[in-house]
C-alpha cells in the first residue's frame, strides 16, 4: 500500500493471491472517492469474511504511523495528572 506520507491518503494497491480482485474494490472505491484509511478502519467489517483484512491493513498502517511525539506528550500529560 503506497500512501501521502504523513496521511491517510491511498495512492496505490497492489494485493496478490486467491481472491485478490474481490478485496482490492474497497481500496478502489475509497481511492475514487478521497476516503483514507482511517476510514476504512473505522467501518465495520463482516467476521470472519477475507475482506476483514483490509480493516487489518488499515489498523497496521495505523500503528506503523502514530505520532509518537504526540504519544509521548499525552501519555507525560496523563501521567502529571494522575499526580504520577
């Protein structure tokens, strides 16, 4: 999956295997009408179907860019104000 660095904006697919034109719709869908992959982690998905894994690629994403600064910063923050 190719992305604008920094965002959640889907540049590009590429998914290889059994049943791989089924899954790639939702990312052309979402390529098409200017839907990142916070949205599509945030929809819900039918379990256990094979397209739940495009909810798992997005969550990946996800955890391979969080703003660890900004996760430092709330959790010191959290942490002042459990008097820690």
């Amino acid at each position: 999956m190719l992305t604008v660095p920094g965002k959640d904006k889907i540049l590009g697919v590429c998914i290889v295997g059994y049943h791989a034109g089924e899954l790639i719709t939702e990312y052309i869908s979402a390529m098409k009408h200017g839907i990142g992959l916070n949205k599509i982690l945030g929809t819900i998905h039918i379990y256990p179907t094979l397209s739940e894994t495009n909810k798992h690629v997005a969550g990946n994403w996800k955890r391979a860019n969080a703003p660890e600064k900004l996760l430092d910063y709330v959790q010191r923050f959290h942490g002042w104000m459990r008097g820690a």
